[in-house]
C-alpha cells in the first residue's frame, strides 16, 4: 500500500484545501511535499468513538477502500481520512461507492488534467470489479 502520514504536522490542512465529504467520512488532500506517490493518513477521534475498538475498525475500513481505489489517488497529493461515526453500521458495498465518489470529486475538480487522464485509463479497468468483493 501506499505510505501513511505519520508527522503529526502533516496531518494539518488549510480550509482551502481540496475537500469531500461522505456520511461515512470526510477526505481532505493537500499539496504533497514530494510529488510522486500519495501519501495517507487516517484520523478516528476519541472524541467520536469512544472505544478503541471502534477507532480501529473505522480506520481498517478506510483503509480497505482506498487500498481498493488507490488508482483514483492523485500523485500530487496527500489525503487524510477522517472517520465518521456512520461507519461503523456501513456495509463494504456503501463504504467503496462512497470512496470511489469523493476520490473522483477531488480527481475532477482539482487534479491536473494529465492526472484526470490516468484516471480515466484507470476508470476503464475498474468498471469491470465489482464492488461486492
């Protein structure tokens, strides 16, 4: 999988930063500081879910999403995922229609066109995955 943002400072965005928001979690990019490969990081509150257990599972779930639409990531950016309590009653079916659509919003309305283009090739050789894996 790809790296993960592990710098605390990293994890802070802009409130221009590209942004997308789902039931189950919300997804900011930022500008990356070396352009290449997308890094990620995951964020599950306390403050929104009590147990531990909870915490892990909504970032295991976040983390299955976008391992299953990597290629909708932007080389340019870096993503932090914010769980939502919402996620925790999702089926795996919701939870990648979901990702899939808050990836492409941020592909189409801020990536540079030559990353449109290779999301579209991508595009191509996902219609055929089902969702339901």
């Amino acid at each position: 999988m790809r790296d993960t943002i592990k710098n605390h400072n990293d994890f802070h965005m802009a409130e221009d930063d590209p942004s997308a928001r789902a039931k189950m979690f919300v997804v900011r990019a930022k500008r990356a500081k070396i352009p290449g490969d997308p890094r990620v990081g995951f964020m599950a509150t306390k403050h929104t879910f009590k147990l531990a257990v909870h915490r892990n599972r909504a970032k295991r779930l976040l983390r299955e999403w976008v391992r299953f639409h990597e290629g909708l990531l932007v080389p340019e950016f870096d993503y932090v995922f914010y769980a939502r309590s919402p996620i925790l009653n999702t089926d795996r079916k919701t939870g990648r229609v979901a990702m899939h659509k808050a990836l492409q919003h941020i592909l189409k309305k801020y990536a540079p066109k030559t990353a449109t283009n290779m999301a579209k090739i991508f595009k191509n050789s996902v219609d055929h995955r089902n969702f339901n894996d």
